[in-house]
C-alpha cells in the first residue's frame, strides 16, 4: 500500500541523485514494502518511510540537496531499534541499505 500526501516532494531538491532515488522507491514492490511519503515544512525535507515489517527506513530528501537515511529493524516486541543514520551521497548506499536487510 502506498500513500501520498498533497505535497510529497522537495520542492527545492531536484537533484539527479533525489530523482534517482525516488524512481526506485517507485518501482519497489508494494507486496513487500509500505511506503509513506510526506513534505515537513517545518524541517524543509521530504519524508519517505519504507517498511517491509522486518526493517524500516526514514528517507529525508532536504531542501539544501542533502539526503539522509535513517534504518532501524523491527525488536521481538514490535519496538524498533536503530541500525544506522547516514548521508547519501551516491546511489549505490541507498541500494545497499535497502538490500542487505533482506539477505
């Protein structure tokens, strides 16, 4: 299931590296990950959430171009834990953030 809110991209970020990405998170497969996409105006960046129900990502494409990942997997008692919070600089980290977890 993917929802999208009335205003889900950066309006400031359109980067080759920002379009890139958000064409990926396009083509996942909606049977495996949840994606939930959203502007913060109050942090000028976009939000994307990607969830499979084992792992979670928290995308914020900013307004400034730069780009960021939040991971973190789901504990036993449903509580999410940190994994790991980092820029993204070039798409092959993104790619491999999401791909490592479902190995």
């Amino acid at each position: 299931m993917t929802v999208t809110l009335e205003r889900p991209m950066s309006p400031a970020c359109d980067s080759t590296l920002a379009s890139d990405i958000r064409h990926l998170i396009d083509s996942l497969d909606e049977k495996i990950y949840n994606i939930e996409r959203d502007y913060q105006e109050i942090f000028c960046c976009e939000v994307i959430l990607i969830d499979d129900r084992s792992h979670h990502w928290q995308l914020e494409i900013h307004d400034s171009g730069e780009i960021e990942l939040l991971h973190q997997k789901y504990l036993s008692n449903g509580e999410l834990q940190d994994i790991s919070f980092t820029p993204i600089t070039v798409i092959t980290q993104f790619i491999i953030a999401l791909t490592e977890s479902r190995q």
